[in-house]
C-alpha cells in the first residue's frame, strides 16, 4: 500500500519515462504529509503500513472488524 501512494505521489511512471528517454524536465511532485490514508483491515499488516507512514505525517483512518483489539495501539 505504502509503494502505491508514493508511486502516484511522486508520479513514478512520468519518472522512469523521463529515465529512458534521458531527458530530464522538472515538475512537481505531491506531499503525503497532511493527507488521511484509510486502512481497511487493521490487523498486524494495516498496523504494520499505518506504522511506516506515520512518520510522513499522514492521518490514518483505520477499520477493522473487532474494534476492541485496537484498545492495546499506543497511538
């Protein structure tokens, strides 16, 4: 999940064809910190992607099935 968001974020497929083609034009790319992600499945996966984009600032919005285990996240 964390690779599709920096992908559309920092527009990787404009990357890697500016790449082959050897020309490099400067555009701007999106931030992710501000955003809200929401996670659907907030199992040890969910928790594990909620982890890595916290420190990039994002808001995390996350549902899981048994809302009474997430009382034990610290965060």
């Amino acid at each position: 999940m964390l690779a599709a968001l920096l992908f559309f974020a920092k527009d990787l497929r404009r990357l890697v064809a500016q790449q082959a083609a050897g020309a490099w034009t400067p555009f701007d790319t999106e931030q992710l910190e501000g955003r809200t992600v929401g996670i659907v499945g907030f199992g040890d996966i969910g928790q594990a992607v909620a982890s890595r984009l916290r420190p990039l600032g994002v808001e995390i919005l996350a549902l899981r099935r048994r809302p009474e285990l997430s009382a034990e996240i610290p965060w």
